[in-house]
C-alpha cells in the first residue's frame, strides 16, 4: 500500500522544517515501512544520497537487532493507531559507541481512520544539559548518578540529594528525563558497556563488575533488554 494520491507530489513540509533544526531527523515511511521521505540531515547521517534511501527499509541500511526495535515499535503503531512519544533510547554508532537518542514516531490516518504512514523525528538526547535547564533540583542526584553507577544507587538516596520526597523525586524525573531512575541508571550502565566491549578485550564478567551489575547474568539480562542484542553478539559487531 503506498501514499494515498492526494499525498503524493506534495511537498512534505515537515521535512524542510526539520532541515532547518540542527541534528534532527526526519522520516516517514508508508505502511510497508518503506521510507517514502526523510530530510537531509538523516541522509547525511546514513552517508548515503536521498535516492538510495527511499523505498528501502530499516533492515536495508541498520544492524538486524536494530532494525528489529525500530520494527517492533513500527508495528505497534499501525496495531494501535497509538504514538509513541520521548522514548528515550540508546542507538549505537558503527564504531559501537552508544548516544543517547529521543524519537517521536506519528501515525498518519486515512479518512476511513486507517494508518497510511509512519511520521517520526529523532534527536541527540543531552540528558545532564536537558535536566539542568528544566530542573535544577535534579543537578546533584543526575551528577552523581553519572559518576556514582558503577556502584550501588538507591531513589531514596538519589531523592535526598535532590532534598525531594521519594514519590516527588520520581514524578520530576520521569517528566524531565522522560525515564524513571531506575530505568536512567540502567542505560547509564549499559552505555559503558558499551564502550568496553567495543574498545577492549574484557571478559563480560569484569565488564559487568565495572558497569554496575550484579553479575554476569544480571549484565547480560539487562544489556539485552535495552539493546536488543546480547554483549557477545555487539563486540563481535562492533568491535573496533
């Protein structure tokens, strides 16, 4: 199924618009989950020419466990006919470093209430510089959270370095950081494994010790759940 007529030929304003706004990118793609458009920016990110892109997909041009997330969450868009908004995310390099992203993905309905498309825009997530212009109360706990994850962390202490109650602390977080502490540590954690690996020949259970975790299978776990792909399977594509 491709673009309804009334669609094709126009000129799709939310690209030129994103083309103006540094680091954003911009895609959509049809219910096929074809790109039919993306901006400029993105096509520079791919290194590739706008050509090259349109008409082709995810699993065409990103690794499989990364193209399979951005499928999931595709599928469930057309399923739902629901957005998904801020999903705060970590999307790795080729080098196998991994930043911070925060992706809004759109449906696009029909006249009949049908999804004829997928809209969505990513963009470089600066946690620290998001929370420090909109709270200041959540400088101390984020500071040392990042300084602190590799070892034991508690909200209860987070929320006193903050000099917030518990439930208030984790309110302001979730609407600053768009994640729940727990959740933040967590990709803390995983985004330095995700250096280890791709930079060193650690063995997984002292990169684990070293990231934060409990032990191996806690690492693994946990990795995998955020990444969509074991430790093993990323050294060995990352690896530099």
């Amino acid at each position: 199924m491709h673009l309804p007529n009334q669609l094709l030929g126009c000129q799709d304003t939310a690209k030129i618009l994103c083309d103006t706004m540094p680091r954003f990118l911009y895609f959509m793609k049809n219910r096929e989950l074809k790109f039919v458009s993306i901006n400029q920016h993105l096509a520079d990110k791919m290194e590739l020419p706008e050509e090259a892109i349109i008409g082709k997909n995810d699993h065409d041009f990103f690794p499989k466990s990364m193209a399979d997330a951005f499928l999931k969450d595709d599928l469930q868009i057309i399923e739902t006919k629901q957005a998904i908004l801020n999903k705060v995310e970590l999307v790795p390099s080729s080098k196998g470093q991994a930043d911070w992203a925060l992706t809004n993905k759109v449906p696009m309905l029909d006249q009949q209430g049908e999804v004829i498309a997928i809209v969505g825009i990513t963009r470089p997530f600066s946690s620290s510089d998001t929370a420090l212009h909109s709270s200041k109360d959540l400088h101390a706990a984020i500071s040392h959270m990042k300084s602190h994850f590799m070892g034991k962390l508690t909200v209860p202490e987070l929320a006193k370095l903050s000099s917030l109650s518990v439930s208030a602390f984790e309110r302001k977080f979730k609407k600053v950081l768009h994640s729940t502490p727990t959740q933040y540590l967590r990709i803390l954690r995983v985004k330095h494994a995700c250096h280890l690996l791709s930079n060193s020949s650690v063995e997984l259970i002292l990169i684990a010790e070293q990231a934060g975790f409990y032990d191996q299978s806690h690492f693994c776990r946990e990795f995998t759940k955020v990444m969509n792909i074991s430790p093993l399977q990323y050294r060995k594509q990352y690896r530099i």
